[in-house]
C-alpha cells in the first residue's frame, strides 16, 4: 500500500450554499485560512486547539459560491518551509513520488488537488508558497497580484508579500476558482484598488481568458532565472516556450539583473514582518498557554518554545534586521532592493507581455533532504520571491516530466494582468 | 513667592515638556467597527472583535472619522497637515497589547509644528507642538487584589483596546507646573469644542511628562534655553497624571524633589516615575537604561491614506479665544462673563440661543450666574442637562414675560427642576407661583393694614422701617407670587387713602 499522503490537518466537510458557480465541486483550504468551528493549526503546535471564531473572506466566498469544503491542508509552520516538512503535523508526500516533497509551504493543497482527494485548493503565497508546489506536484497553481484577493482571516507572515491563491488540475478550472475569491473587501484595506476605476475583479472574467489564444503574445524569457537551474529543469522549460512559440507566441530574452537580489531582499522583508505578525502568539488570548509562574515575560518565552525551529530562526532573524542600528543595514537596504525589482519588471513590461521562467530551478527533493540546510530551502525560491516583492500575479502550470518528476512552467504577469497569463498558460496545458 | 524663596530658586530653571494622549471621540474604535462607549456594567472583553482582540488572520481598516478628528486638530492647533496619513508598527511585547505591536505614527505624524497660547498670571506664552499622531489605546490591565507588586493574578480587558488615541507632544517650553495646567486646561477645552473629546470619561487624557532642572542663567531673554543644554540635564518622566490639576500637582512635586536633591549635592537619575495620586508623590518604577528599541515599520496592512484637501473639506468651529473676545464684543460682557459662558461648547451655544431671544445681559445673567451656579452646586455640567435646556429657556420667558418672579424662579423652580427632574410649568402649577394678579394684591395689602395698626402708625409716624415691614406681610401672604415693586406702590397707595379719608 502506497504510504499515506498527509494531505490534511484536520479533515472536515462544510457544505456550500446554493447553486453557485462552484456547486458540486470540493476544494481544500490551507490550514493557515480561519474557518469558523474549524481548527485552524498553521501547522503549528502553538495553535494545535486554536479554533477561528469567524470566517476568512475566501471561505466565506467559497460556501456562497456553493463549493464544500473538505478540510484544513497541511502546510510549512505559518508558511516558512517550501517542502511541508516543517509542519508539526508530520510531512505530506508528494503524489507523484511519494519519496518526495510537495513543495511548499501550501504542499497539503497542492498533493490534495494532484492525488484528486480534493477538486481545487486555496493555498498562499508569500515567496512562491503556490507556485512551488503546484510545480512539484503537476497541478496549476496562481498568486495573484497583491490586493485582487482578500487576507482578512489569512494568519500573517509577511503581510506586505503575500496573496491567497487556487491551485487546481488545469487553468481553467483555478482560473474559476479566482473568480470566486477575487473582489474587493472593506475588511482588508489592501484590496482597495483605484477610487474611480475600482476593483478589477469587479469587472473581469478570469475563466473566460482560459481560451488557450497565443497569437502575437510577447514572451520574455528572463535569463537571470533560466541560468540557474538544474539542466533537466531547464529542458523541460524550453520545450514549454517553444511549445507557445509553434502557437503564434514570441519569445525573446530578457535581462532582470534586480532578480539576483530577491532571495536576500525577500528573507529580510519576510522574517522582519514575520517577527511582528507572529508576536500576537504570546498565549494569552489563544495558542499554548505559558502558564501562570513567574513573571509574564516569561510566561510569553514558555507559550513560545511551542514554535518549530524553523519559524523560530525565522522571528529570530526578523528581531535583528529590525534591532535600531541594523534596520538601515538589512530592512532599509532590502527594501531598496524590492523597490529596484519592482522597477526592473515595469519596465520589462514595456517591451513583453509575459516574464517567462521555470517555477522552481530544481526537482522535488527527497524527504529529509533540505532541513538540515536551511540555505539550499532559501535559495529554491530564486525565481518566485521576485514577484512577490513585486507585488505581481504570476502562474505555475505543468511543463511536463523530467525523470518523472514533475516541472513547473512560471508566466508573470503585469499588475493586475491576470487575463493576460491564465490566456498565456492555458495555452500550455491545453 | 517671596523674596527669600526667589532667592533660593533663582540658580535653576524648570524644563518640562509633555506627551499628552487624547481619546478621541469617535462612535466606533480606530481599526474596527465595535463601539468606543463603555455600556453600563459591561462585562470585560464584551466590546470586542476579532480585530481589536488581534484575533490570527484579522486585518485593520481605518476609521476614517479618527483621522478627519485628527485633522480637526491639527488646524486647531495651527499645525501642519501631512498630506498623506500613514502608519507603523511599534512592537513591544505587554499583556494589554493584543497583537504586541500598536499601530501608531513613527516618523510620519499626522501633524507637525503647531501651537497653542496660554496665559498664565496674565503673561501670554505659546507652547509649541512638536508632533501630533494617530495610534490605537491598548487594552487595560486589573492587577487582582493590589498593584501591579502586589497582586496575585493579573486580569486583562480589551474592551477598550483599539480607541483612537491622539499623542500630543510639545517641546520642552514649560518653566513651571503652573504653565502645564494652563496648556492642559485650554487643551481640553479646545478637543472639547471640537466634540471629539469628553473629559468624563475614565482614561480620555493620560499625560507624562518630563521634567528636568537648568541653571537659571542657561536660558534666553527669550525664554528658549538650548539643545546641548536640555540634552545634559538629567530628566525624569513622570507617568500617569490624569488631569490638569493632577499635573500640576504631580510636577509641582517633583520639581521640588528634584530641587532638594540638586540643594543636597545629590544628582537626578535618569529614570522613569510614577504619580502616585492618592499619596500624592512620585515614585521610581525602573531605570531608563536607554532608549527602548521599539522596531518600527511600515504597517502595509493599511494603505497611505491621502488627506492633502481634508484640512480644507473639515471645518471647525470657532474657537474659545475668538469666541470669548466676540462675546465681549458682540454682547457687551465683561471678561469674568465672557469666559464663564465660553468655558464650554455647550454652554456658549446655549448662551447664543438665549441671548438671540432677550437681552444679552438677562441671558448672561441667567445661564453664567443662575444656572452654572445651580448646576455647580449640584456637581453638575450642562452636559448633564443637555436635553432639558429647552425647559431652562421656558423658564426664562415666563420671567421675561413677568409671569412668575425671578426669585421664584431662581429659588424655587429651577431647583425643583433640577432635584426633581419636573418641568417648570408642573412646579409653578403645584406650588402656586405665577404672579399674583392685582385683586390678590389688593385683598393682601387690605388685610396687612387692617392686621397691623401699629405698623401702619408708625409709618405715618415717618419711620422707615415700617413699610417694609408691611411689604414683607403682603409678600408672605401672596406667597411670593407679588412683584415686591408693585406692592410697595399698592401699600403707598392705599395708606395715603386711608390717612385722607
């Protein structure tokens, strides 16, 4: 018998309402997303019995929509892994191979949707936390642009990066998925988009762009991003842009030298914001209790022991590149960085349609391979962070195998152009 | 002071500066929608939601009304608007803290560079406003069954995390306690005109303040005493004062402490003091060691929100100082009236209504003497009877139209509203005080003179006191219902009839 994939945290049906554009179909929904009644764990030990009293935004589009719920997936604690190793509620196998990982951190959704436990999923994105399991898996994944879908009921990491997003067997299919979650929310201020033009989800049509036409798009492929990964993965991308070409695309390289900052900009903005979002879990209001000896700063030192290694190297390195007499070093200087990877895609997007790279430079690692070296992690999402930092939608939609191991095809697109890559992907899985 | 006591203090100089937290009035908390007014006998964490309790996943959205509060003070205090509002994360780990961060205003307060004059023995003196920011109140803390060594247990209440809080921070231009009670009580008095302020409610103003002494000859003809110099000196911060008098009380005290200290050879440590109202000193809670290191950044939760025409859109009204110079103008008052009937909003609106419909002088009687003084004995406000001030002006009329007379109504009516919550007419009615019409006078004076032969012989024995007599007899028979003037006339009258026939 094949071994278990650990999929879920906690497996629990909520029935959608009505007959709405998701009636009949299940989706799966990353533990870090408050369901009310339901337990939301992060994939953290801190919150093993927190139970939401409200409904994140999404989950509540989702019921409307008439989709039902299947469960709460596993996930990297609050986010921070890109296998699903680091979740307290043991690893989730990759499908595909089930000596490897998902990818992460939302890797429950994505070997959900691939094992076919589930229909679609929600994962979300911080620095590639979609993308990269999509890639592992085989299955669609998108992050859209920052502010087209609502956080409210999101458990933070870093709030100024991060975006829910679908992930599903094929484009279309997440692409219908985004129609249901994207819009604005008075709850989260950060989905405001234009006081006169309004919101784009107002007026957009996500799936109806999944019609698979190419002709004359403009493709840049971004060399900075092909450079570095693994041959095989390489291969595989190349064939993908090719593929797209034979369809009436063009391709044409282009050069992001900001890129090469990513990982480094995004590790400090990440864990900065990390420190803060996670301070909340102090065990007064909810999370493991530090018990009632000694004094409060203690009791806040012993609710926090419950965190995993990972988060707590995280909040660690997040505390110091804040500390005064280091923010200009590190937060400031990160900062500047995003600001001149923002600039180098805009202007990118003058000349392309489409940034074009693979998900991820490298194939699905084994189990257990990446958590003893923390850096070999960090350095895997070179080609996602960047557009997190950027703030732009992007997609990872299957590119074929290479040794059997699935490899993911990255199209970015500008602010808001949405349309523009699920048209541009749905070309590649069609 | 005297003379000796001058000499004494003539080698050091007061420095205090002030940060003042203002709640602002706003119907809703700054991030959320639950309501910022305490219900009666609320039970703890009742008032709250997933936002305000920082709940995993909630997410802030600004109260717009917080921030058009906060503009409304920035032109109050002649301050400059920032064109763009954006906030910051100030992170500190403390039980009453929700999130252990507090959504405040670090390098980009709402405003900056204002002012406020205060006069202070008659001398007029601006302080400056360094910076005033938006910033969310944090929770209360119960230490159960004592102070915060005492306790056993600590109980935390977030009903009133999340209410808008305005910090205000001055520079360092105060040169006594005296000063800091006269800023304080004009700044009150300008938030309460604004109506975002009500300074009866528990916690709407906490002050601290910082305060250090300066040899005397550092400072300016000016008054200014420079930056070297105040960045030498040893200061303490005082914390919880609540009030003006309470910060002049708290300042008064430690400025003496540290008076004494510098006269015994002993110098101030930099550290942090608590006021301790009730025993009515400051007490050491802990060494400043350093700056605390507070790791702001950006909240990208919330978008800059965009203000540049709000200074123009919102409008304030007049304030007290221009008000009270009108009052003297326009209605002819003298300053201790003018400034009784500005003192609040409420009463110079009411006083403008009352003015509008009789003469100013009867209305400033009225309202500043009358009324504040009954309301005064009674620890009372007009806030207090701010829906029964229709009544008032009722009342007002039936003495303008010399329906009832104004010792009545001064003594009898208005406190019997007052105590007993009725209206006027169902006092006058129950205690029979309209006027006492003509035919009641005549019968009442008939009968004093019949009942009072050897009053009325004296009188027409010339001695003075007689009439009055025989005026207080009508009075006490009509029940004080007669115009005293019109019985003085009527007992004239008759007796000089009398004495013909």
């Amino acid at each position: 018998m094949a071994p278990k994939l650990n999929v879920y945290v906690t497996e629990e049906t909520v029935p959608g309402a009505g007959d709405g554009p998701l009636a009949g179909r299940s989706v799966g929904v990353k533990d870090n997303i408050s369901t009310k009644g339901i337990r939301t764990t992060c994939g953290s030990r801190m919150l093993a019995d927190y139970v939401p009293p409200y409904d994140a935004t999404v989950v509540k589009r989702l019921t409307e929509a008439g989709a039902t719920i299947t469960g709460k997936t596993n996930m990297d604690e609050f986010g921070m892994g890109t296998t699903t190793e680091t979740s307290a509620f043991g690893p989730t196998r990759n499908p595909v191979d089930p000596t490897r990982v998902p990818g992460g951190s939302s890797g429950g959704s994505a070997a959900a949707v691939a094992a076919g436990e589930t229909d679609l999923a929600l994962g979300s994105d911080t620095g590639g936390s979609v993308r990269c399991p999509a890639a592992f898996c085989g299955v669609v994944g998108i992050k859209p642009t920052y502010g087209l879908v609502s956080r409210y009921g999101l458990v933070a990491y870093a709030n100024s990066l991060e975006q829910i997003g679908p992930l599903a067997p094929t484009v279309s299919e997440a692409a219908e998925l985004l129609d249901v979650i994207a819009g604005p929310d008075e709850r989260d201020a950060t989905t405001r988009y234009d006081d006169r033009e309004g919101h784009p989800a107002e007026t957009a049509t996500y799936a109806d762009a999944a019609d698979g036409d190419v002709d004359g798009l403009s493709i840049g492929v971004c060399t900075e991003l092909v450079e570095g990964a693994d041959d095989r993965v390489a291969e595989r991308f190349e064939a993908a842009v090719d593929e797209l070409v034979a369809q009436g695309a063009e391709a044409k390289e282009v050069s992001l030298p900001s890129v090469e900052t990513a990982v480094q900009a995004y590790y400090v903005i990440a864990t900065s914001e990390a420190s803060s979002n996670l301070a909340r879990f102090d065990g007064v209001r909810y999370g493991q209790s530090g018990g009632y000896d000694d004094n409060w700063n203690q009791a806040f030192a012993d609710s926090r022991a419950s965190f995993g290694p990972e988060v707590k190297r995280r909040i660690l390195l997040g505390t110091f590149a804040l500390s005064a007499g280091y923010q200009d070093r590190y937060y400031r200087k990160a900062q500047d960085a995003r600001a001149w990877i923002r600039r180098d895609f805009d202007e990118t997007f003058d000349e392309v349609d489409v940034v074009a790279s693979p998900t991820m430079p490298v194939l699905p690692f084994e189990l257990g391979e990446s958590l003893s070296d923390p850096l070999t992690m960090y350095l895997a999402d070179a080609n996602t962070t960047p557009v997190n930092l950027a703030n732009l939608p992007a997609v990872s939609v299957p590119a074929g195998r290479a040794d059997g191991l699935p490899v993911g095809l990255q199209l970015v697109g500008p602010r808001f152009g949405e349309k523009t890559i699920i048209r541009a992907a749905s070309a590649v899985d069609a | 002071m005297s003379t000796q006591a001058s000499a004494e203090r003539a080698d050091l100089a007061v420095v205090i500066g002030l940060e003042v937290h203002v709640q602002l009035e706003t119907d809703t908390k700054i991030f959320c929608g639950c309501s910022t007014t305490a219900k009666e006998d609320e039970a703890p964490n009742s008032r709250t939601c997933p936002v305000c309790l920082g709940l995993p996943g909630a997410l802030p959205a600004v109260n717009e009304a917080a921030v058009e509060a906060a503009v409304r003070v920035g032109k109050a205090l002649d301050a400059e608007i920032a064109p763009e509002t954006r906030f910051h994360r100030k992170n500190y780990f403390y039980p009453d803290l929700p999130k252990n961060f507090q959504i405040s205003q670090y390098d980009a307060p709402i405003c900056r560079d204002g002012s406020i004059e205060v006069s202070v023995e008659g001398e007029r003196r601006e302080v400056v406003i360094r910076r005033a920011h938006l910033e969310e109140d944090p929770g209360s803390i119960v230490h159960a069954g004592g102070s915060i060594d005492t306790a056993d247990y600590t109980l935390v209440d977030y009903n009133r995390a999340g209410t808008p809080l305005m910090e205000i921070v001055t520079e360092p231009d105060f040169r006594s306690p005296d000063e800091t009670r006269a800023f304080l009580a004009k700044l009150e008095e300008v938030l309460e005109y604004l109506s975002i302020f009500d300074g009866g409610r528990d916690g709407s103003l906490r002050i601290d303040a910082n305060v250090s002494l300066v040899p005397a000859t550092e400072v300016a003809d000016d008054g200014t005493i420079d930056k070297e110099t105040l960045a030498a000196a040893n200061r303490t911060e005082v914390k919880n004062i609540s009030s003006h008098k309470g910060a002049e009380k708290a300042l008064a005290y430690e400025v003496t402490r540290q008076r004494n200290a510098i006269k015994r050879g002993r110098a101030i440590d930099q550290e942090t003091r608590h006021w301790d109202e009730s025993r009515g000193i400051t007490v050491s809670m802990r060494a400043k060691e350093e700056e605390k290191d507070y790791r702001y950044f950006d909240e990208a939760d919330i978008p800059p929100l965009q203000v540049a025409d709000w200074r123009e859109r919102l409008s304030i009204p007049e304030l007290p100082d221009a008000r009270r110079e009108r009052f003297r103008e326009e209605y002819g008052l003298d300053n201790e009236a003018a400034a009784k009937l500005t003192s609040t909003k409420q009463v110079a609106d009411f006083y403008e209504d009352v003015a509008g419909e009789f003469d100013p002088g009867l209305a400033a009687t009225w309202v500043a003497d009358v009324l504040l003084g009954e309301l005064n004995y009674r620890d009372m406000g007009v806030a207090d009877v701010a829906d029964r001030l229709g009544e008032v002006v009722t009342l007002i009329r039936l003495v303008d139209k010399e329906e009832i007379t104004r010792k009545n109504a001064e003594e009898q009516v208005l406190r019997s509203m007052l105590d007993e919550g009725v209206d006027p007419e169902t006092v006058i009615e129950r205690e029979g005080l309209g006027t006492a019409d003509e035919d009641e006078v005549v019968v009442a004076v008939r009968e004093a003179i019949d009942a009072n032969p050897g009053a009325v012989a004296d009188y027409h024995d010339g001695e003075d006191g007689a009439l009055n007599y025989l005026v207080g007899q009508v009075m006490g028979a009509t029940g004080g219902t007669a115009d005293p003037g019109t019985v003085n006339e009527r007992l004239r009258a008759t007796l000089a009839e009398a004495n013909e026939g």
